[in-house]
C-alpha cells in the first residue's frame, strides 16, 4: 500500500468503516510512513473540529414565532385587508372626494350661467332646420335657427317687455326708440318710421272688445310671430335698456273728453318726472276720438297718475308682475265714454 | 477501528419519529400549537444546518423560519412511511442549498470575502469588511478554533459544505445523507472524504 492509497481511505478510517487485512493495511502504513502519519492527524483534527462546531440555538421565541406565522392569514387576506378593511381611513377619503366633486359642480355651475339657463329653459333646443323669417318687404329670409338662440341669450332681460308689446304700441316705441338712439349718437340716418294711426288699437280694453282679459302668456307673442317681429323688436330691446321701465301697466281711460284728458296727462307727466312716448297729434283730437298713449312713470309717481286718471274718467286695467323697476311703462287708452242714463253707473 | 458514533441531540431527534405521527396528525389538522411542539424539538437541528451552511445568524433564522413554514404547508403532502425528521431535513437542505445558489447570482460581501481567501490573496479592505468587530454571530464563536473552522468550512463549495455539515457537524449517517441529497451511498462516501481532505489542507498551518 503506497501513501495515495493510504490518504484515499482517511475517511473509511476515520469513521470505522474498514475492517479485517485493508484495515491491517492501513494502519501500519500511517504508523511507518512519518507524511502519511503526519496527513492524518491533521485529517483527524479537521474532522474532530467540525465536531466540535456543534449545535446551535435560535433566538428565544422562535417556536411561537414560526406558529405564529402559520397561523396569520394568507397574504391575499391581509393585502385585501389593508385595502378594505381599514374602513376609518377609507369612508373619509371617499366624503372627501364627494365634498370635493360637489364643490366642483357648484363653482362651474355658478361661473357658467349658461349651464344654468339651459337648465330653466330647456324649450330653447328647436329643430335644426332654417327658420323663414318674413322680412318688411314681405321676402321670407332663411337663417340658421341658433341666430335666434343666440339673440334670446343674449336678451334675456327684455323678455318680459316684449312679451306685451304688440301692434302699434310696438311701432311707436320703436320709433321713439330709434329717435332716442339718434339724438343720442347724433347720426343723422333715417329709418321710415312706422305708421303711428294704427289701423285698430291693439290694446282696448278686454271689456270693450268683448274678449276675455288676455293673460300675460297669451300676450306672449307665437313662436313664429316673435320670429317674424324679431328685426323690429331689437329697437324697442334698446329703448327698454336705455329706459329700464321693466314693469308694464295697461290702463284703459274711459273718459267723456279724450282730447282734454290727454292734455292733462301730457303737462301732468312733465311734473312728475316721466315722459310720454307719443307725440302730439298732427290735429286736434277730438273728444270722441280713441287714443293710445305710452308712458314712462316713475314708480313713486304711479299713485298720483291712478288719481289723476280717476279724476278724469273711469280706469279699467291690470298691471302685470314684473320685477321692480325704478320706472313703469303704461299703455294708456283713452276711450269716449258716452253719456249714460243717469242712475246707470 | 470502531465505527463512532455521533450521539447529538439531533439524532436523537431523528430517531424519535413514532412521537412526532401525533403532533404531525394534529399539525395536519391545523393546530397550531401541535406544530409548534415540532417546531421546538427539530428548531435546533435546522437552525444548525442553516447556520452552518449560510454563514449568518439572521439570515438563517430567516431560513428556519422559512423551512418550516414550508414543511407546514407540505403536512398534507407528508408520507407517513418516511421519518419525518429525514422529510424535515430534506426540506431544510434543498432551502439551504437553493438560498446559496441565489446568493452566488448575487454576490456579498462576506462571499466576496470568501472566495479572495481561497485564492490566498485577502486583501485588507475585505478581510476589514468580512471580519469587522465582533457581532452576534461571532459572539458565538467563542473559540478562535471553531471561529477559523467556520470561516474556512464556508469557503468550501456548497457540495462539499452540505456533506461535512451533515455529517461532522448533524451526525447524519451516510445512508440518510443519500436519501437527503439523492446520492448514491458511494458517492457519498468520496464526495465526503474529498471535503475533508480540503478542510484538513485549509486547516493545516
């Protein structure tokens, strides 16, 4: 046995596997060989300091640790958990984000009236088509129908003046208007004033007319009506800006001088403040004769016409609710009142 | 000259298993305190194998903890044939062996360490790093002998390392060595003297 085959079997040695001639072998070759006997107390000592490395311990509280683990849920419970189930930290956050949209809904709202007026009028949306508008010459015009939509969000305050303004009180106002505008711009173009002895008065009383008192939405002009009038109706829009007379009255005088009581009302109007829209009569009136005046009464001195007219003759009317307004626009009609029987009234 | 026989509290544990099929059975059904009864007999055994084969407390308290958590979930799979402490340890190895084989894909510096040491050549600066002062691993190192045999027992290859540790250090015997690794019994035997003729000649003044 040389010392390779010695050296091969360290371990068989060491750990008691060989036995009987190869164990004989071995061990007298280590005895006589000095390396060989040298290799192998170092081998021994290896292996007997790998012994004595022995055992070592975890940390107090392994055991319980390790049960503890096994015993905690799955990790897709506790991660559900962490998600959902802290409900203290999550309702908050969601309040917070319903409060916040709110607030959200609330400011545009308020910033954008558009929004708002879209929501009040939704009879605005009408059918794409083009609108006929009549033109003065009789000439149908075709338009986009959203023009008119613009127009009326622009408008919107005039609204409810032009709602009762019909027939000649229109035309006159509109030429007032236009008269007003013109010496206030100072430009000398003329546009053709509208016929100012209107062919029947649009505002006689309902009595009179034997027709029922006409509420303000039958005022209200129809839809095609208010399109066909549109061109026109901007003047007065104008004048109603500059005049502000929001409130509207229809009053109906019967009075047995017409010509008398419209000089009344004419000097009274300039004491108090107003003025009257229609000018004066190409020729005296005479006491029999209708006429319609247009008015502008300061509200504080609408008390005082009311006496005046009952002063001059029985006053029949209504006034309409509009909001406050500094001045009030009457449509006064003086109608003859004929001499009754006496005991009549 | 005769065999010797390495009596440690781990073997006894290994051959105990007819106590262990009770707690297992009751572990299986998920008591928790049955597990833990296990836990507590086999903690020392593992915690050995993976001290000694990754070279640092925490990271093999880690790894304990890990094998047996895997070993509890693996109850159901267990077969009651084998003994449980061969399943437990097979489990504890093949952990060892795979946290080792993450570790060379990315290396550390003790590993760094290591292998500049192998080469006979530690530099300063690493020696500084691998061996600062001592902490609690090395507190348990008393002796400046087991000190050396560990540093030197981890620059082994993780082959030659799994062999001696179960061997020297857990007092396997060859047989349950095979059946852990999946080794032939010869195999074994020289993989084995291989590994301690290179500790001898590392440890060799």
């Amino acid at each position: 046995m040389n010392c390779h085959d010695a050296t091969a079997r360290f371990s068989d040695l060491r750990d008691g596997h060989l036995s009987g001639d190869e164990l004989a072998e071995v061990e007298r070759h280590v005895t006589n060989c000095p390396v060989c006997r040298t290799e192998w107390v170092y081998f021994r000592e290896a292996v007997e300091a790998l012994h004595g490395l022995g055992s070592v311990e975890p940390s107090p509280g392994f055991a319980a640790r390790v049960r503890a683990k096994i015993e905690a849920p799955p990790w897709h419970r506790r991660l559900a958990r962490r998600l959902f189930i802290p409900w203290e930290i999550k309702l908050p956050l969601e309040a917070a984000a319903l409060v916040l949209v709110a607030i959200g809904i609330t400011v545009i709202y308020q910033r954008s009236p558009e929004m708002g007026q879209g929501v009040e009028r939704p009879q605005v949306s009408r059918p794409p088509a083009q609108i006929e508008t009549r033109q003065r010459d009789g000439t149908k015009l075709k338009r986009p129908a959203f023009r008119e939509e613009e127009r009326g969000a622009r408008q919107p305050q005039v609204t409810p003046l032009t709602k009762g303004v019909t027939g000649p009180l229109r035309d006159d106002a509109l030429g007032q208007a236009r008269t007003d505008q013109d010496q206030r711009s100072g430009s000398t173009v003329s546009e053709p004033t509208p016929p100012k002895e209107s062919p029947a008065p649009a505002l006689t009383s309902p009595r009179e007319a034997g027709q029922p008192t006409p509420p303000a939405a039958a005022l209200e002009a129809k839809p095609t009506e208010r399109l066909e009038s549109a061109d026109s109706a901007r003047p007065l829009s104008a004048l109603a800006r500059s005049a502000a007379p929001a409130p509207f009255r229809i009053i109906t005088l019967r009075t047995r001088d017409v010509a008398s009581a419209e000089d009344r009302i004419r000097a009274w109007i300039g004491l108090v403040g107003g003025r009257l829209l229609d000018p004066p009569a190409a020729s005296a009136p005479t006491p029999s004769e209708q006429r319609t005046l247009s008015l502008i009464v300061p509200v504080r001195a609408v008390p005082r016409l009311d006496a005046l007219l009952v002063e001059l003759g029985q006053l029949l009317g209504r006034e309409f609710d509009v909001p406050p307004s500094d001045e009030v626009l009457i449509s006064l009609t003086l109608s003859p009142k004929m001499a009754a029987p006496s005991g009549s009234e | 000259m005769k065999e010797e026989t390495l009596i440690t509290a781990q073997t006894r544990a290994v051959g105990q298993h007819d106590d262990d099929l009770a707690a297992i059975e009751r572990a299986s059904a998920g008591d928790g305190a049955a597990f833990e009864a296990l836990v507590r007999k086999y903690q020392g055994w593992v915690f050995t194998l993976a001290y000694r084969m990754l070279g640092d407390r925490a990271d093999a308290e880690e790894s304990a903890q890990e094998i047996f958590l895997k070993a509890y979930r693996a109850l159901p799979r267990f077969e009651r044939k084998s003994k449980f402490s061969t399943w437990l340890y097979s489990i504890a190895t093949n952990h060892c062996l795979n946290q080792l084989e993450s570790r060379r894909r990315r290396p550390r510096f003790q590993e760094i360490g290591g292998s500049e040491r192998a080469q006979g050549n530690p530099s300063p600066l690493v020696e500084a790093i691998v061996d600062p002062t001592p902490g609690p691993e090395q507190a348990l190192e008393q002796d400046d002998m087991r000190r050396l045999v560990q540093r030197h027992l981890f620059d082994l290859t993780p082959e030659h390392r799994t062999v001696l540790v179960l061997r020297d250090i857990q007092g396997l015997a060859y047989g349950e060595i095979g059946e852990l690794l999946g080794l032939a019994p010869g195999t074994v035997r020289s993989r084995l003297h291989r590994a301690r003729m290179e500790l001898k000649d590392r440890l060799k003044p």
